[in-house]
C-alpha cells in the first residue's frame, strides 16, 4: 500500500507554502503516496489562490481520516499563523514557532506510526531562533526526538548522493570531531540508506579532510589515523568502500557516476557538487534514526516567496526519496 507522508508547509512566510500546493497539483504524487499536509489553512489557502491551483482543503484531524485524492489537500490545520500580521516573503517569531509546532506534529505521527515517512519544509533558522528555540536544522531536532546517537543529512538527487560526517558548526569544530566511530558510523548508515534507495550492492566513496587527503601526513594526519582505519573496518563488515580521496579531485565524478554515493567530511564539501548540478531538484534526506524524515534541499527563498515563481523541484523529489525509501523497505521485511 502506498505510504502515508506527513508533508509539512515549513516556514509560511517562505515558498514552502507555495511548493507544497504545486507538488499537490501533480497526479503523480498520488500515485507514490498518500500526502497528508500540516499548516495552516489561510495560508495554504493564500498559496492555492495566488497560484491559481483551485485545489479544495479538507481538514483532518488523524491520517486515518484522510481520503488522499487528487484535487483535495488533506490537511491538519494547526491554525497558528495570524492573518492580520502575516507577510510574505518576511519570517519572523511566529512563522518561526509555527514551523517547530508542525514539525512535532508530524514526528508525533510518525512516532506513532500513524504515517509512515515525513517531510519538513523549508524553514527559517532566524525566524525560530527569533522565537526563542534553540534550532540547528532539522538533522538536529530529529535527533533529538528521536533520541538517536546521531544524524547524518545525505543528499540525494536521482542517482547523485552525497552525504556529510559533520553539519552546522563551524570549520574548527568539523575538523575536531573527525575520528574513526565517526566516519565508520556514516558510511554503514549511508550504506543502509543507499540500500532502500534500490541499490543492492552500494558503491561509495569517501573525500579526505585535508588538501590532497593529507598527502600521506603532509598536510595534516586525520586520513592517516581516523578516516582510513574507519575505511578498513568498514570493508571488513562488507561496505564496498574507497578513499579517502582528495576532495577536490572527488566530486567531478559525480559527473561520471562513477560512485553510488559519495561521502565528505564537513557541510559544504559535499553540498557544493551536488547543489551546483541539482540544487532545485534535490532532497535532503536524514540518516541514523529510527524514522524516514527528510527535507527539500534548498531553503526557504525569502526573497522569491508569495510571488508565484518558486520551483517545486526539490519538494517532488523528496516526496519520490521518502515514498520510494518505505516501499523498498517493506519489500525487504516481507521477504
């Protein structure tokens, strides 16, 4: 059967609102899933409107009650964006809280296994930090949540997956928490997700952390005595797995496809290649916990949100990754 997916709208005043009622407009999602939409219902009516989509609104208080037909939005309507004071295109503490509230609601039914996958929309870190809640990301809040050991944000465009040991800290911090439990822990759960993608047997390769991957202690010893022993005790569980390699010579292979995924030591080393070849048509998938949650892999563009241009590339895409993921997993329980 095909999955539920709890879809959040993000950040209101973002394109979330916008891409969320485009992808909804697709027949094709509704032949992937079951799209079960959390927000508010003035806002996600503005988008309708402004968009020229005339998509009805049902309101739902479970997944259960959803009908998940084409031309109808089945929505948990959180009624927490005051009209009045609404703007487009500028977040603020409001739209910031809202977005932490529709982002529990749905880890709610997920926990609850009343949906089978979520997707969060594109928020606003400022906007929730105006709010006065802590937030790094979602890699973070679902941790957690989930009370998981750690999260690994992977992102995936088609075949193009990238995915990253380290996230939102700075330069310094990244190169200090590079160590062999680290990197072995990200290639296994790479590994595992590349796996539910539909690749039965995974190649990946690994970048270094330092110029030329430290040409043999040169540059510095992180390869040497943390990423390679990871690499090693990695083939030893069977991962087929390369490197480290430099990582400016690493990513033009995404070109070639050389790899089924590729793994980078800290956020823009990785992101960088992917976002130049697929920045719109990627999703941004987490990694290491117990629930299938990803992202749109791109913000949420304040400044070409509620004017009707923003491309629901990234949010199709992740609705295809999450849908794909529980389906493939449950053939694989059921044999």
């Amino acid at each position: 059967m095909k999955p539920i997916v709890a879809i959040t709208i993000g950040d209101a005043a973002g394109i979330g609102p916008e891409i969320v009622t485009q992808a909804l407009a697709k027949e094709y999602v509704y032949d992937m899933c079951r799209p079960l939409i959390i927000g508010d219902q003035n806002v996600l009516q503005k988008a309708n409107d402004l968009l020229n989509l005339h998509l009805q609104m049902r309101t739902v208080g479970d997944p259960a009650e959803g009908h998940y037909e084409l031309g109808t939005i089945d929505l948990v309507d959180c009624k927490n964006i005051d009209s009045a004071s609404f703007q487009g295109g500028k977040p603020d503490e409001m739209t910031g809280r809202a977005m932490i509230e529709y982002t529990n609601r749905a880890m709610g039914f997920l926990k609850a296994n009343a949906v089978h996958a979520a997707i969060g929309g594109p928020h606003s870190k400022k906007a929730v930090d105006q709010a006065g809640i802590r937030f790094a990301g979602y890699p973070n809040l679902i941790t957690e949540l989930t009370s998981a050991k750690r999260a690994f944000l992977m992102l995936v465009a088609g075949d193009l997956r990238v995915a990253s040991a380290t996230l939102h800290v700075s330069m310094r911090k990244a190169c200090d928490l590079i160590n062999k439990d680290l990197v072995l822990d990200i290639v296994a759960k790479v590994n595992e997700a590349v796996k539910l993608l539909g690749v039965e047997r995974p190649r990946i390769a690994v970048a270094g952390l330092n110029p030329h991957a430290g040409e043999e202690g040169m540059f510095g010893d992180e390869e040497i005595f943390h990423i390679s022993p990871a690499i090693e005790a990695a083939r030893v569980q069977g991962i087929d797995v390369c490197g480290p390699f430099a990582g400016d010579s690493l990513f033009y292979k995404c070109l070639e496809h050389k790899y089924d995924a590729y793994v980078g030591m800290y956020h823009d080393q990785g992101h960088i290649a992917l976002k130049t070849l697929a920045l719109d048509k990627s999703c941004g998938l987490i990694i290491g916990t117990p629930v299938l949650f990803a992202t749109v892999g791109h913000g949420c563009a304040q400044d070409i949100a509620w004017k009707g241009i923003a491309d629901p590339g990234s949010m199709l895409e992740t609705i295809r990754v999450v849908s794909s993921m529980h389906m493939n997993r449950s053939a694989l329980s059921a044999n």
